[in-house]
C-alpha cells in the first residue's frame, strides 16, 4: 500500500501498467452510480433524513472531525443525530451498536472515537443502509443520521451529500484508483452539496474552509489528567501518527512550539505494546483516533491531542436548510 501512496503523486514507469485498470475501474464506477440513478439497483431510502459525509480519495481528510462537528450542530438545533459508518478496520459482521467500551478491533478506530466523543447512538456495519435501520429500531428518538464515510455507498440513499477534500494533498496526480488516489473523478464534487476543504481552498462554487484547532493533550493513563505544550518544555518528546497524512498531525505540532521524533504509521494501524517503545521517551504524543487503539497498553508517558474541526456559520446553515427542505420530514 504504502508503494502505491508514493506513485499517486506523481507519474512513474509503473502507470503504463496502472493506468488501464483505472480506466476500467472508472468505468465500473460510472456505470454503478447511473444504474442507481436510473433505479436498477436499489438505494434504501431510511425514514429519517441521511447526510453523508465522504470523500473521492482513498485516506483521511478530515472527516471524523467534521461528523463530529454536525453532530453538535444539529443537536444545538434541536435535532437528534444518530451516526453510521462502515467500522472501517474492524471485524464485526452484520450491524452492531459502538459505546466508549467497544473493541476497536472489533467496531474500528473512528466510530470508537465517534461514540466517545458525540454523545450520539453510533452503530457500524458495511452496509450502511441496515446500520441506520438497526440503529433507528434501538434509538426511535433519533430524526436525522449522518454517516461516517460513504460517499460511493450508494445503496443507502441520502438527502445531504458532503465530500471533504485534504487541502494539502489534495487529489494527489489525479488519477482514479490504482493508478491515482481518486474513488471518483473531480468532477464528483460539482453534483455534491458541499466541499469542505481542510486546511486550504480549491475556489469552488459550494466550498467550504475547514481547520483543526487544538491545544490540550489528554494523558491515556490518567484522562483526568490535562497538559498543554508548555508542560512538555524541556522533554524528549515522540510522536506517532496512524492516519491518512500523519504529516498534518506532525505540523499541528510544531505549530504548537513542540520538537519531536515523528513515526508515521499507515492509516487505521492496529498499534502494539512494542510499537510504543521508546525508552528514551519522556512523552509519547498521538491522536485521539490512534489513542482510542492504544488506551488498553499505554503507561503514563502517552497523550492524545484533542482537536475539533472551526468552520462558518454558513457551512452550518447550508445544511440545515437542506435538511429543511426535505418535504413531510421536517425535524425541530
């Protein structure tokens, strides 16, 4: 994988044999998405409102972040959200409700992290569609679901389409999969609702900035337990970083005023005691998305970062007149 990540970047030798599997892949694509546009295969439509929140490139971009952030909004505008995403990293079969006590082997990574952190009825399952179902029959109050991920998951039919796009990276060469990074070509983004880029702008017509902001690290020993970059003045620091650009973590802790030793580890690494082992280390630094892996085996020198997406007033309000628009199922 990681081979492949270095060629999506640029043009190699290795493209005259990639790029016609990305034509065919293209076209598989394409094909797929008309026969549910024209009805032949059937999209399950929920009987509350979905947004989907996805992207067109393989990696992270941001999108937990960003769940969580409409999972508070909506709640502050008298919603209640419920969340679905595939488990993506876990091995459960079938739907199955997540909680702060799920097996990340299990659920998977994020929606672990999801259900710490929103407060919302998060359940997983790789078709999303029965996981909203599942979820709505154990939790009736709910009257809007937001899926983690599933942009290309047409079979759950949805109401709101959000893609976010890594402003950095971007769409790395621009070319579909396995040649390029991309799902779905560029253009994918005019028939959405709304880009929100993360760190940056693409000038697009329904765009929307988005940033990360954090400062407070949390001890995965002690979580009562709080420190700021100044409390790590003077020590041997670490860093470690299992997402889609371990390299945005990394700068958010510089900008910190923070030196470091950085590991980077492929996305939705399933981290071991020994992958923690640094000795020398006074302070290990992840993200919460790696600490929710690491909680069970971590000691006392290991801290997540905590951090939350700051976006517009306006983003918040596209969505909610979306959602108000729906006709018959107006909610709040």
């Amino acid at each position: 994988m990681r081979w492949l990540e270095k060629i999506w970047y640029g043009l190699t030798p290795w493209h005259v044999v990639l790029l016609p599997i990305s034509i065919l892949f293209g076209l598989v694509a394409a094909l797929r998405r008309a026969l549910y546009r024209a009805g032949l295969l059937r999209a399950i439509r929920l009987p509350v409102p979905v947004i989907v929140v996805g992207n067109i490139s393989v990696g992270g971009t941001g999108k937990t972040p960003l769940v969580l952030w409409l999972a508070d909004f909506l709640r502050q505008q008298g919603y209640h959200p419920g969340i679905v995403s595939r488990g993506y990293g876990g091995g459960t079969q079938g739907a199955v409700a997540v909680d702060v006590c799920s097996d990340p082997a299990v659920v998977g990574d994020e929606p672990l992290l999801l259900a710490k952190k929103s407060a919302c009825p998060v359940w997983v399952g790789r078709d999303r569609a029965v996981a909203g179902n599942a979820l709505l029959r154990a939790h009736p109050e709910c009257d809007v679901l937001v899926s983690d991920d599933g942009l290309q998951h047409y079979r759950l039919a949805r109401d709101v389409e959000i893609a976010v796009v890594d402003g950095e990276r971007k769409f790395g060469n621009g070319l579909l999969l396995p040649a390029g990074p991309l799902r779905e070509g560029v253009s994918r983004l005019v028939s959405v609702d709304a880009v929100v880029v993360n760190g940056g702008s693409l000038l697009l017509r329904n765009e929307f900035e988005m940033s990360l902001e954090g400062e407070v690290f949390r001890n995965l020993r002690q979580p009562e337990l709080r420190a700021r970059a100044a409390d790590f003045g003077g020590k041997k620091l670490h860093a470690v970083a299992g997402i889609g650009n371990p390299q945005r973590f990394f700068a958010h802790l510089r900008r910190l005023g923070l030196a470091f030793e950085e590991h980077a580890f492929p996305d939705h690494y399933a981290y071991q005691p020994h992958d923690l082992d640094y000795d020398e280390a006074d302070a290990l630094l992840m993200t919460e998305k790696d600490a929710v892996k690491c909680a069970g085996f971590a000691d006392e020198r290991v801290w997540a970062l905590a951090v939350e997406a700051i976006l517009s007033p306006a983003f918040g309000q596209t969505v909610l007149q979306k959602l108000r628009n729906i006709d018959g199922r107006q909610a709040a």
